[in-house]
C-alpha cells in the first residue's frame, strides 16, 4: 500500500503570495481562506511509518507542523519519519526546505547530480553535513529503492525519467561545474509500491507533452502533473510579470498544446493538478477555468490530501 500525502499544492510564492494583489491571492487573503495553498511537495511511504518527500519547499517547516504524519513520534526525544527527500530540480521552491531539516537527524538526499551539483555549489547547504545527510545521485531512466535508516528496502521503486524543461531562473546563463547539458535540469518520476504493483506518476515540472512524456503517463492510476499556469502568457496578461509558462519551464493547462488537451485519452486513472500558481484562475472554485478542467477530469488537491494506492 502506498500513502501519498499532498503536503502543499502550488507553485514558487504559494497562495497568498507575499506580496501579490492579484484576484486569487485577495481572496485567499480575505474571504476565501481555503485557497491558500503552501509551495507544491509531497509525502509518501509503503510501510506508514517511514516516509520520503518529493522535494522540500520553502514551506517545508509549516508543512511538516499541519502533518501528523510526519510528527516525530510518541515518546522519543529527537526523532522524525522523514528518511529521505527526493529532488525533482534545482528551482527554489523544491530546495530551500532541506534548510528547515539541518538539526542533526540522520536522512538521505536523491537527486540527478546536476541537482546535487548545485547544492554542493551553494555553501550555505553544507548546513546538511555529511555525516547525517547523505546525497546519492539519481541517474535517469533507472529504477532505485530508497532505503531506510537501518539499510534495509523500503519497498518503493522509483523510476526517474528526463521530462521536457529547463535550468533554474536563478541560474539562467550561468554554465554549472556539470556543464551545459539540460539532461537532468528537470525529471519526472514513477513511484511504484512493490508489494502491489501499484504506481503513480509525479511531474511537477513538465515544459511539454511530448510522445515519451504520454507514453510514460498513459495508463497510470495516479498522477500529479505541472498546473502552474492556465494559460501560457498568464503572467504577462494579468500585469504580473514578464514571463510566459514556457519561460519558466512550464506547459500551459489550456491550449492545443495544454496539457488537459495533451493528457486526454490515455486511460489515466486520477490526474491531479500541482505546482499551481496563484495566477492561475481555475484555482478559484467558481471559474470557467474550472469548470472546464474539472469536466476534463482534473483534480486540485487542498494541503494534506491523502491518497491510498
Ligand atoms: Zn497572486
């Protein structure tokens, strides 16, 4: 049995963001609390008492807090069930919250090691000292098996596969000690449980559906897919900013080329929007936007959602 936990459902800034006017932020601000959302992760675990995260986000600590979950437990003076956190990217918002994880209990960091490149790059990371958190590469299109504190499996197979994107907007231009190469800038994964069988999908960044993309994605019975932006010149419309979807990495939900179009049709069992943007307005409840992603068979999940696969 896998056990998804949605710790936080949007993208970099989260709802409300700090020091953002537009409609969906106001609400969230106002009348409309339960459209707050905290910087997109997820939690999961095979065994319920063992668990990984899907990148730690700026939000990391207040995530941790509303999930019982991942409390430490009854009766033990230091301890967590977080045993690993799997890196997707090198974006702020999948990173900074390995920062809230730095007061000595033991866990691992998986990531392609052009993410792990950028951490070693950035010395305020060292924070994580080798000695309690290991780093171990995650190369592409092989499975691994996280494994637990005490070496044994943890029953969860991962496979991760390279999904069209691109680098950091921190980095931009900069030439990495990795080299130039994009392989890696950006990765989706299949989390399978291995007693069942069961598997689902998690792309929180994704520039394009392409074949492989639909191909990886078809027939699954769960995914969590990139929803930053309804449309890709959202941001520039709406006078938020001066980058479209694609310049920052991500497909439009809307379009020919959107990934409710793109997706449709291949016998996926349950798709979930992630890493929505507070822009975006199929968050608000009462939007066409929703509306017509709702009929497409879309979800968009509130914090500490969980999912039994
Ligand atoms: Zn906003």
């Amino acid at each position: 049995m896998l056990r998804v936990v949605v710790l936080g459902a949007a993208a970099g800034g989260g709802v409300p963001q700090w020091n953002c006017g537009c409609p969906v932020c106001r609400a969230a601000r106002t009348e409309h609390p339960e459209l707050r959302s905290t910087q997109a992760s997820i939690a999961i675990s095979a065994d319920g008492d063992h668990w990984y995260l899907m990148n730690a986000s700026p939000d990391l600590r207040q995530q941790l807090i509303a999930t019982p979950q991942l409390h430490p437990r009854a009766g033990k003076l230091r301890h967590s069930p977080i045993c690993g956190v799997i890196l997707t990217n090198g974006e702020i918002d999948a990173i900074a919250g390995l920062l809230s994880m730095r007061e000595g209990w033991p866990y691992t960091i998986y990531a392609h090691p052009k993410v792990l490149s950028i951490l070693e790059a950035n010395s305020i990371f060292n924070v994580l000292s080798e000695k309690n958190v290991r780093r171990l590469p995650i190369e592409v299109d092989k499975t691994f098996e996280p494994d637990l504190p005490d070496g044994s499996p943890s029953g969860i197979e991962i496979l991760s596969f390279a999904v069209p994107g691109k680098s950091a907007w921190y980095l931009e231009g900069e030439v990495l000690p990795s080299g130039k190469d994009s392989t890696g800038d950006t990765i989706g994964l299949r989390i399978s449980d291995k007693a069942t069988g069961r598997y689902f999908c998690f792309l929180a960044a994704c520039a394009a559906v392409d074949d492989d993309v639909k191909s990886r994605l078809a027939g699954a019975p769960l995914i969590f897919f990139d929803g930053t932006v309804w449309r890709d010149d959202e941001l520039v419309a709406a006078g938020l900013g001066n980058k479209t979807g694609q310049d920052m990495g991500h497909i439009a939900m809307s379009g020919d080329h959107g990934a409710i179009h793109s997706l449709a049709g291949l016998g996926i069992g349950r798709k979930i929007f992630l890493h929505i943007n507070n822009s975006n307005p199929a968050l608000l409840t009462d939007s066409a936007e929703r509306e017509i992603a709702e009929r497409a068979g879309w979800q968009f999940p509130v914090d500490g959602t969980e999912i039994v696969l």
